[in-house]
C-alpha cells in the first residue's frame, strides 16, 4: 500500500508586503487626521498605491502589482475598524436614549 504525504503549503508575507500595508494604514490615518471625507480618502488610497508603482514602472524600482493589493488592504482594514466603531458608538447612543425613556 502506498501512503499518501500531505503537501503543506506554506504563506509568507514578505517584508515589502508588509511595508506596502502599513503605508495603507498611515495613508489613512492621516486623511482621518485631517478630516478627509471617506469617499475621498479611498481615492487617495487608490491612488497612491497604484501612483507607487507607476513610479516603479517608471524604473525607480520594481512594479508589483501585490504591492498596490496590500497598500489598499492595509488602508481598508482602517476603514472597516473605522466602521464598527462607528456602528458600535451609534448602538451605544441608541441604548442609553432607550434606557432614558
């Protein structure tokens, strides 16, 4: 009888991937910081990870198109904790009115 052996796969990150999601992150808290509307802030957040590697097209370093995924990922996981804290503060206020009631 043959036996069968598992094929494990396993995921890196590299730390390029890394630095592109956490320039996501900052690239939204800063439009936060200054009070950028949201739909704005995605725009910007598009746009500078997908500006990144136009610059890196341009030959001032190597396009990926990985790198802009995870710049907009990095600014997108701000956006949806963002989110339900607003969520959760709106359902807060709306227990304590209830309660006043």
């Amino acid at each position: 009888m043959v036996e069968k052996k598992k094929v494990v796969t396993k995921l890196t990150i590299g730390e390029d991937k890394k630095l592109h999601f956490m320039a996501g992150i900052l690239t939204v808290v800063i439009a936060f910081l200054l009070g950028v509307p949201i739909f704005a802030t995605v725009l910007i957040l598009c746009g500078v990870a997908v500006g990144k590697e136009v610059v890196d097209y341009l030959g001032y370093g190597t396009p990926d198109i990985w790198d802009a995924i995870f710049t907009i990922l990095g600014g997108v996981a701000i956006l949806v904790l963002w989110w339900m804290a607003q969520q959760e503060q709106k359902r807060r206020k709306e227990a304590e009115e209830a309660k006043k009631k």
